[in-house]
C-alpha cells in the first residue's frame, strides 16, 4: 500500500497547516484509518514546509527514507543524551498500537537511567515511560481502540491474560520481558525491563494495546492524566502498601513527585499525622504546602531517626514510606559505592532509614527504584523489629478507578506538581536541570512538538 503522490502540488500559495490537514485526510480515506505510512508522510511533509516555508520549490532529493523518520530522545552514555531522528515505530504484533506522543515526562527514574546505574541500559534506547498521546494506527487485533482516540499509557506492559496479570500484578506480567525473571516490562527502561523504547518522542509503539491504554476522561486536564501514568499511580499504591489505618503517623523520605504524591494519599487513608524528609528546601516548603505535612531537612539535624524518634513519644512512626530509592543522599560510603563505584544495586540510605526510624510491628512500603544488585539493607533489624515490608512496581492501571475519583473531585491535584514545561529538542536541558536540582525543579514535562 503505497502513500498518495501529487498531494503538495498546486498548494504553494496556501497555508502549510490546510495542505498537513488535507493530506492527512486523504491518507486516512486511502489507508482506510490505519496510519502507519499516513503518519510519518504527515510528519515529513509537515517538516519540510517548516523548514522551507509555504512558497519555496520542492526539494526534490527528499527520498523515501526521509519519510519514515521522527523526532526522538536518544540515550549515549551516562549524562548524554540528545534528540534524533529514528525510524517511525511500526506495528510488529496484530495487537500494537501506534501512538503519536503529545506530552510525556522526566521521572525521578529515569535518573538512574541518565546517571549510568541500570545495567543493560544501551545506546541508542529512548527514555520515557510516562506519556499521554493520539492513537495513530492499530494492529487488526484491537478492538478497544480506534485511530483518533487520546489515550493514557500506563509505565507498565503486560499481557492481561498470564498467572500474574490475572491477580492484579500487572507489574510482574510473566509474558513481556524475555531479559529477566524479576521485573516485567517498563518502557523505555533498559533492556533489563524488556527493551522497550519509551515516550519522550513524536511517536510510540504501544504493545498489548487492548489492555494497557485507557482513554483519557473529557474533563481531566492532560497534565493530570500524564502524571497518573506513573508518579500519581505509584505514591498512591506507596501509601497503599503501607496499610494505613486511622490517627497512623506516617513518614515519607523524599519530596520528589511519588514521594509528595504518597503523603498527600496518606490523608485520604486516614493518616492522623504525615511528616516528610528531604534535604532541599524548595521541595520541603512544597510538602508544607501542597501535602500539607511536617518536614524535616536531615542535613540539618544530627541523626533524622533520632528526631522521628522524639517526635513519636520515642516509639517511631507507624508507617515509613521510602520514596527516594537508588540514589538517597545522606551517606557518603553509601552514596559513593552505589552512584559512582557500581557496587551496589543502590544507596540503601533512606530505606535504612525507614526500618529503624518504623516503630516495632510497623510496616514500610518501598517505592523507591532500586537496581538488580546486591544493596546494603539493615534486614537483621527488620527481623528483629518485627517489621513488615511492602514493595513492588505499582499495578498502575488497577489504581485509575479509584484515582480518577479523587482527582474530579480535587482531593488529589497531580499537576500542581509540574515545575517545567521542555521542548522535546531541549530534552537534554531538561535531564540537567531535573538531575542538578537547578531552578527548583520538581516534575519536569516533555512537549514533542514544543516551540
């Protein structure tokens, strides 16, 4: 099925967006809805009238293969990454789909990724497993969606039908990464969780297509459904995990977005108190205000697990939430042997934290990334103390229903979070900006078409 030819001729004195919207058009009639050629001849056509201008004569050296190349974030190695052209993602399985990006986002994860701590993290890979788009095309499988339809994707892929998607574990499909036994697939999150290209792109293929994405509500804002991709999603289920009951004093290491996310669940799970730990003070004054909770700086405090202490009639606090994960600060031997030297899977620093400032019988839910490798966790003292520990990757699509009510109804205000609005062609500004803390930036947004 080859692309209409002929379609830019007699049009130069008109405007670029009628001859992009015609022919879209035309290709949608010829295509009978399915877009894969449609879409990159679209974006191509689209490119070459930006760069030439309405007016100018056809470049008539622009080949085939220039058709079928987007815009994407590209990784190089440990603090490289650039924007560059790739092939246009195709449908590989009857129930893909093919997703054009209209807004995706940095995750504090995606930071372990940036900084060279995930093993198999390859060359070439594009980040990105939060994003919100337009559904392009679709395999002759699906049948939940159609060409046109705005969806949300959730971080996780999963098949849906194996021994774990059936109990609700979407997060451990046993069907969807053939690298690992441990981790299911997440996109574009190295190849240790399946290999997948993620969303900070123009386009996106979206495996299991019938099963992963959900269309987006006409009232919910976009901002608010991209962050439900993930960093809503997952500080919920933190909060979740912790098994909060009512007058529970809960504590959260880390004010990043999953982290202010979880203490801002944990009033709706009847938590009587919430105090927050971080060291930078930009992201405790937003605890204070967007929670709103207690906070701590733990640079400035001799011992934070004294404090917790102190503050808890000297018992500990019933819930600890670790939100902070691979690379806590506030141990140097711990921060140096996991972030520089490789040789753990993680600074153990805030989950250490966690199960000694937890009362005795308490409980930590663990959201916090960590590696595959070997890290330094206190559990002889879990063990003693009687903890319980909670973790996984969050389910995400099994929070909507729940998530979606709480979001209409303003209990839980996602995009108050986002600091930083970035131009996919700016992507690797927003990587330094997000990962020197610069600006006081706490969720960072990528735009694929940004000016």
């Amino acid at each position: 099925m080859s692309t209409p030819t002929g379609i830019l001729a007699g049009t130069v004195d008109r405007h670029p967006r009628q001859i992009v919207q015609e022919l879209a058009q035309q290709v949608r009639t010829a295509t009978g809805g399915k877009l894969r050629d449609g879409c990159a001849a679209v974006y191509w056509e689209r490119r070459q009238w930006v760069e030439r201008g309405p007016g100018r004569k056809e470049q008539e050296d622009a080949g085939p293969a220039r058709r079928c190349q987007v815009r994407a974030m590209v990784y190089r190695g440990p603090y490289k990454v650039r924007v560059e052209e790739k092939d246009v993602p195709s449908i590989e399985h009857p129930n893909d789909a093919i997703v054009r990006v209209s807004l995706a986002a940095i995750c504090g994860s995606d930071l372990h990724l940036y900084h060279g701590m995930m093993p198999d993290t390859r060359v070439g890979m594009t980040f990105g497993h939060e994003f919100i788009g337009v559904v392009e095309e679709v395999g002759p499988s699906v049948q939940n969606l159609r060409p046109g339809d705005r969806v949300m994707v959730p971080f996780n892929i999963f098949c849906g039908t194996c021994w774990f998607c059936a109990r609700g574990l979407q997060a451990n499909c046993h069907n969807v990464n053939p690298n690992a036994t441990a981790v299911g697939g997440i996109y574009g999150y190295s190849h240790t969780c399946g290999g997948y290209d993620g969303g900070q792109a123009q386009f996106v293929r979206v495996p299991f297509a019938d099963v992963g994405p959900g269309k987006i509500p006409e009232w919910m804002d976009d901002e608010d459904a991209v962050l439900l991709t993930d960093a809503a999603a997952t500080g919920y289920f933190g909060a979740q995990l912790g098994d909060i009951v009512e007058g529970d004093v809960v504590v959260v290491f880390g004010a990043g977005p999953v982290g202010l996310l979880a203490a801002q669940s944990a009033w709706l799970m009847g938590a009587g108190r919430v105090i927050v730990v971080d060291h930078l003070e930009y992201r405790l004054e937003k605890a204070r205000t967007f929670v709103p909770a207690e906070t701590i700086n733990f640079a400035e405090v001799d011992d934070v697990v004294v404090l917790l202490k102190q503050l808890t009639d000297h018992l500990g606090a019933d819930v600890a939430i670790d939100a902070v994960g691979a690379e806590a600060d506030g141990n140097l031997l711990m921060h140096v042997t996991s972030a520089k030297l490789k040789l753990q899977g993680g600074s153990p620093v805030a989950l250490n934290w966690a199960i000694d400032s937890v009362r005795k019988g308490g409980t930590v839910s663990v959201m916090g990334a960590y590696g595959p490798l070997f890290t330094a966790v206190k559990f002889g003292d879990a063990l003693n103390k009687g903890l319980t520990l909670r973790m996984n990757q969050c389910p995400v699509k099994r929070q909507w229903p729940r998530l979606f009510e709480h979001v209409r109804n303003g209990y839980l205000r996602p995009r108050e979070l986002v600091t930083h609005r970035v131009p996919l062609e700016h992507i690797a500004e927003g990587y330094h900006i997000f990962s020197a803390k610069l600006d006081g930036c706490i969720k960072p947004l990528v735009v694929p078409d940004g000016g």
